[in-house]
C-alpha cells in the first residue's frame, strides 16, 4: 500500500526531532570537564639572606600553596612535642656601645633604637640585653661601683655608686625601656671592686673569701639601685669568663670557689633581701661542662642558681644538652659570642646560625646574645689590655650607621621569636639545618640554613600543612606561618 507525501514527510520530522533530541541527551550525559584544582595558598612570609650579601634579611614576595607530593627531603614540625621557653634574642649593651650611641644626635638615635628594639615592620625586635656590672673590657675604662682608695674597704656598701653609669648607659637604658618595657636584661661582672681580690687589681686575681659577705652585699645593691633608675635586672651571671683571668677587666673563680660563694654569701643574701634576680652561674665555654654541672651537683648552691650561661669560643654546642640532661630542672643561657673584625658576612653568617640561632636552642638556650651591640669605625672603645678586634653588630661613626653581620644574624630570630615563645620539634634532613618555634600569638617560625653545596628545594610540613621551598647553598631564611583563623 502507498504512502501519502503527507505521511512520508511526518514520519521524516518525528526521525529528525528524535535524532536532534537523542543527541542532545547523549552530550548532556558526557562527563564535562572539570576545571583545574587550584591549590590552596598558604598565609607564609620568608625572610632571607644569601651568603654573598645581595640578600641580608630581607622579605620575599614568595607565595606558598599547599602540594600534595612527598618526594623531596622534608622538614617536618611536630607543634606537639614542646621543649624551653625562650626569653629573647639580643646583644651585650656594653658601656663602650652606650657611649657611641649617646654620641648620636638625639633625632638619629632615636630613629636607631626604635629599628632595634621595636616590633613594627623595618624594625628587628631585640628583646634582650647583657650589660655589664661595672666596667666590661669595651668600656673606655676600668672601674667598679665602689672603688677606695688602696687599703681602704666598705663591706656595707655605704660608698657603692651607679655614677660611672650614669653619662651613657642608663640614660641609653631608659630610651630602650620606652619602647620596648618588658625587655629582659642580665647583668654581669667582669670584675670585682679591687679591695676584695687577692691582687688589688682589676685584672685577674681571686676574690678573698673573707669578702664573699660584701661581694653579694654589692650584687644587692647593684640590683636595687638599678631598680630605683627604673631598670630591673632579671639575672645576673656571677662572672664573665671565670676560667680567663687575662682579660682587663677579669676575674679568676674556679668551680668550688663559686659554689661556695653561692650558697654561704650571695644566695642566701639575695634571699634575705626579697632580690628575685636569677643566678646564674658559669657563664664561659662549652668546653667545660663540669664546671656547672659540679655546682649544681651541690645542692646547698643549686638551691639559689637558676640555670647556667655559656659562650662558644671553646667546646661544641651540643655540649650544652650534657648539662640540661644532668639538671633538667634548671635553664641554660648563650650570654655572649663575638666576631671578628672586619667580619665576614657569608662565613659569620653561616657558622652563627649554625651554632647559635639553631645550636644553641636545639640545646636547650633560652635566649642568643651576640657580642657586642656597637663599636667604632677603629673597633673602640675598650679597655687598655681590652678586645681590639670585637665587631659590633654596629658601627657606629656619629650619626653614620653601619649594620654588620651579628645585625642580621640576630635579626633572623628576634623578629618574629618572641619572649614566651617555645621551641617545637623538627627533624634535620641532609644538610638542611633548622629549628622551630611556636609563638605566642599563635604562629609557627621556622629558621632554615641549607649547608649544601649547591641550591637545595624542600618540602616543608606545618600544621599538616605541606609547602615547597627552595634555599640557595648557604642561604638562611626565616618562614612564619599564620595559621587560618578559625
């Protein structure tokens, strides 16, 4: 039977729709294609230095996302595993460095001080001091707060006297305590006043046991009339290098010499006169262990000593974890370090934050202080038998200023490591030194050395978090990482 053309033509566009509408169905059901993840970007600043100085502290305009891979050496944070409190990071504020910066004009210190001791954004945040209690060897002269004439003695301290103080460093004290009031200071001797050693002179020599009673009478007064200028001394060491009696001013105090001045005359005074300041003891190389350690074996001395203070020009960094493990109750300090002039950026830097931003946390320091906080442009002032080639992390040339290496080295942890800051731990992958912290505020800071030969890209993990950097041989960077708020 035939079609009509009518039936033929309706049945063609009902095969047509259908066709167009099946076709249609099939490209709605095929997978689209998704667009590419984007990975997430984490909120991390960096702060670097390269070892040839084209780059000294200073912030990179990196952007951090988030990676999933796991192929290269990564270092990993681990915020639950807590060890010390840090105290701060700082400099010696020696009575040479007040000197050269009460010579500045007032506008030009000020600028100064703020860039040290502030916290804002072109500023490093030193949260920490050492001066000395009378002359250091980088005073212009030696003295002592209650210098007699010879064969005299005032074992009451009724002729004790802060005014060798009173031109340069306490005035300088008072400027830094405006702007920065909690910051912590220690104090400490570099030599008695000469009526109480065995040699009447202001270099080496004992201190006679029959003035261990007006030696701590003299660290109370010390402590309370710096308190009555407005400048509380948090601690004090009992003396500088007491194993180096060659120095001018010095002091020779073997171990059982201090230990006994501990507990029969400056713990008990400090006691009897409501003295907080803690003691600390030793305050020299990491070569000798046992000289702290057989103090604080003795527990009539331990009683009063808070912990143990060190430098490094003797010994190894991890030595100090041998006297944290025979007195884990008790804090360890890293008081002093030098460098030697002219200095060298990319060495200094290196070997300093090695042993000290990283060595000397990682062992247990509760704070880092370079030596010394400024000299002039011919390594002065000092003593007459004084340091000739100690670098300041200044020089300072009347209102010309120079930053020199132990700037920056301390830069790289007092920014951003804050007083009450705690270490956290971190492994140390091949040549990729580092430690870690979490800071009071919240993030997590990161010190990062790559001691390779050559460029080295890493992985970094915080907060379950993982991100990829890279470090160029020698380079150091700090990393601080906010965490999300939530």
């Amino acid at each position: 039977m035939m079609k009509s053309k009518n039936t033929i033509s309706i049945t063609f566009l009902f095969l047509l729709v259908f066709s167009m509408m099946g076709a249609r169905c099939k490209k709605d059901t095929e997978e689209t294609p998704k667009p590419p993840v984007t990975p997430e970007v984490i909120d991390v600043t960096a702060y670097l230095s390269y070892n040839d100085g084209s780059s000294k502290f200073q912030k990179q305009d990196w952007t951090f996302s988030e990676i999933s891979e796991n192929g290269k050496s990564t270092i990993v944070v681990d915020a639950e595993t807590q060890f010390q409190e840090i105290d701060g990071f700082g400099y010696t504020l020696t009575g040479g460095s007040a000197m050269l910066l009460k010579g500045m004009s007032d506008v030009k210190r000020s600028v100064l001080l703020n860039e040290l001791f502030g916290t804002q954004d072109n500023q490093i945040g030193v949260s920490y001091l050492r001066i000395s209690i009378g002359a250091s060897d980088l005073d212009s002269y030696t003295f002592s707060y209650n210098d007699l004439p010879p064969g005299e003695t005032d074992v009451d301290m009724t002729q004790f006297s802060l005014a060798p103080d009173q031109d340069f460093l306490i005035p300088v004290l008072k400027e830094i305590l405006a702007i920065n009031p909690s910051i912590k200071i220690l104090g400490s001797p570099w030599s008695p006043p000469v009526w109480m050693k065995t040699n009447n002179a202001t270099k080496g020599g004992e201190l006679k046991e029959e003035f261990y009673q007006a030696y701590a009478n003299y660290f109370v007064k010390y402590v309370q009339e710096m308190a009555q200028n407005g400048i509380i001394i948090d601690a004090i060491t009992i003396q500088n290098e007491p194993l180096h009696p060659g120095n001018n001013p010095s002091l020779y105090m073997p171990a059982l010499a201090q230990a006994n001045f501990i507990k029969t005359a400056l713990g008990p005074t400090f006691e009897a006169n409501g003295i907080k300041t803690k003691i600390i003891l030793y305050d020299h190389n990491a070569d000798k262990t046992e000289y702290p350690i057989s103090i604080l074996d003795d527990p009539e001395a331990k009683k009063y000593v808070n912990g143990s203070g060190f430098h490094l020009y003797g010994g190894d960094i991890n030595n100090l974890s041998k006297v944290h493990n025979a007195h884990p109750d008790r804090s360890l300090y890293f008081t002093e370090q030098w460098i030697g002039a002219p200095g060298n950026f990319g060495e200094d830097l290196v070997w300093h934050t090695n042993n000290l931003i990283i060595g000397a946390t990682r062992n247990w320091c509760r704070n880092v202080l370079e030596w010394n906080l400024a000299s002039d442009p011919n390594l002065g002032p000092h003593t007459e038998g004084g340091c000739t080639e100690c670098l300041g992390a200044l020089t300072i040339d009347n209102d010309d200023i120079t930053r020199n290496p132990a700037y920056y080295i301390i830069a790289h942890a007092s920014k951003f490591v804050r007083p009450g800051s705690v270490r956290l731990d971190s492994n140390v992958p091949s040549n990729l030194n580092n430690v870690a912290f979490s800071t009071p505020d919240g993030k997590t800071v990161v010190v990062v050395i790559n001691n390779a030969d050559s460029e080295q890209e890493f992985n970094m993990q915080v907060d379950g978090k993982l991100i990829t950097s890279k470090l160029a041989s020698k380079a150091v960077a700090t990393y601080v990482y906010t965490p999300e708020a939530k």
